[in-house]
C-alpha cells in the first residue's frame, strides 16, 4: 500500500506558483464569502488564508450572519463582486438550507470564478471549453498522474454526486473512456458497486462510510470527504481496515485537502492572466 501523499504535492505546486506570482508582479486577492459559522467551513477557509499568505496572494474574509435576507446578502455579494482588485470569489458552502444555493453562486462573475461553480461556468466545463477545472477534480486528477495510476477502462466508483466534487467527477471520468458508477444516498446495497472498484473515489462526508470489507484487493481509494468527529478530522473511509486492501490510498487529512487548495489558487491566477476586465471596474 502506498499513500498518494497531497500535503506533499500540493507544496510543489505552490512553490511553482509562488514563483510565478513574483516574476509576473500579479496583484491578486482572494475574496472569502462565508454565512453562518459551519466549523467544517472555519477549517477550510483558514487552511485558503495560510496558503495565500505563504505564496504572496491577498486574502479577504466576508462573513454574514445566517439569518441575513437573501435578497440583501445578493446586493452585498454584488457589491463584493465589482472591484478589479478582488481578483478570485468563492461562496464557502454549504450555506445555510433557507437561502436558494444556485441563485447565490450564479452571482459570481464568470472570470472570477475560481470554483467552478456558477452556471455559465459549469456547462462550459461540461462542453470541455473552460480553460479551468473544478479545483478538487483538478486536484484528484494531479493525484493520479503524479503516482502514474492509470485510468483508461478502468471502472471508477464515484460516493456522492454533489457540486464539488461527485459531478464534475461524473463529467469528467465519462470523456476518459473509463466506466463510471455514482452513488447517492438513495442506491441499494453500495457495497455490491464498491466492491467492483478499480479506484474508488468518495466525497460525502459520512465518517467510516466505506469499510474494509466493502473494497477490493488493490482498489485505488481517494478520500475527499471531510467531518468532525469528537473533535477530529475524518474521511469517508476507515483508513485502518481499508489500508490493509488499497494498493494506493490518500490521508485525511493530507490527501485531497491540500491539493485542492493548491489547484484552486491556480484557478485564480489562470483566470487572471486571461481575462482583462474593463478599465470600470
């Protein structure tokens, strides 16, 4: 068994990134929109400031309350929006359940965002024309290509088919001749596709959802899921019993956390490097 090690990985990129943020002069900010006080959220926005910090990029934290009115918390985000100087904006999700989550996000403008998460960005990423991916899935794929895990025609099993990561996964895999199965919350007897998993590929949530028992011999496991449990961090899958399976497997954290900051930084200097806004803004 063998860790795909994303704290380590994720530092190369950044060292890369650093130097082109210096050698290009690039003034960047990233923009933060938080409402509520979710602790997972708390985890991940500290984890987007220290590594802005570490690689010269701007960082900015807008926090709401949760019981904000949508319409106003749209007009803030809005105004948020304008300014050339905030450069890449994320709304940190989840948000709280009374607000409408796609109206809120179809607010960024598309050269701002770097999650990949708005409308026009994402069917653009679903036709192949968007000169960025979603930044887990980017990191997922750095994961694979750096361990030289080879994807053709294998059968990939994909926990969750969220925003974030389970879709965009979904899109991807299928353009990559590989054979792909998704899962919700609603699929019968999980074990009998995750047990058929060439590279198994979970971001739920749910600690300890997937066992030893349920995998394969020499499954590829990559862990993106993220709780709180007893004050700890922890994956999807029970690390201890399915290491004992995996031929290759990632931390949590460690793993898919670090890289996915790391690609989503890289988001934000792509996208400024190709768009020139208008002298207005």
């Amino acid at each position: 068994m063998k860790i795909l090690d994303g704290k380590k990985l994720s530092e190369k990129i950044l060292k890369r990134l650093k130097k082109e943020i210096k050698k290009e002069k690039l003034k960047l900010r990233l923009v933060v929109i938080q409402v509520g006080r979710d602790p997972i959220s708390k985890i991940f926005i500290n984890q987007k400031e220290k590594t802005c910090k570490e690689i010269g990029i701007d960082f900015k934290l807008y926090q709401f309350p949760k019981n904000i009115n949508q319409d106003l918390l749209k007009k803030r985000i809005q105004k948020i929006a304008k300014p050339r100087l905030n450069s890449g904006i994320i709304i940190q999700l989840p948000l709280p359940r009374k607000f409408d989550t796609k109206a809120i996000l179809n607010i960024i403008p598309q050269e701002k965002d770097i999650d990949v998460l708005s409308e026009k960005n994402q069917a653009q990423f679903c036709l192949g024309n968007l000169k960025i991916l979603p930044p887990t899935l980017s990191g997922i794929i750095k994961l694979l290509k750096e361990y030289k895990i080879k994807i053709k025609g294998k059968h990939f099993v994909v926990m969750g088919a969220g925003r974030l990561i389970g879709l965009p996964l979904a899109f991807w895999l299928l353009r990559q001749k590989t054979t792909v199965s998704v899962l919700e919350k609603f699929t019968p007897d999980i074990s009998f596709f995750t047990k058929k998993a060439d590279i198994l590929i979970s971001g739920v949530g749910k600690p300890g959802l997937i066992s030893g028992p349920m995998v394969k011999k020499d499954v590829v496991v990559i862990d993106a899921g993220l709780a709180l449990k007893r004050g700890k961090l922890r994956g999807d899958v029970d690390f201890e019993s399915v290491s004992k399976k995996a031929s290759y497997i990632t931390p949590v954290p460690g793993g898919v956390g670090p890289m996915t900051v790391a690609c989503l930084l890289k988001n934000l200097i792509k996208l400024c490097q190709n768009y020139d806004p208008p002298a207005t803004l």
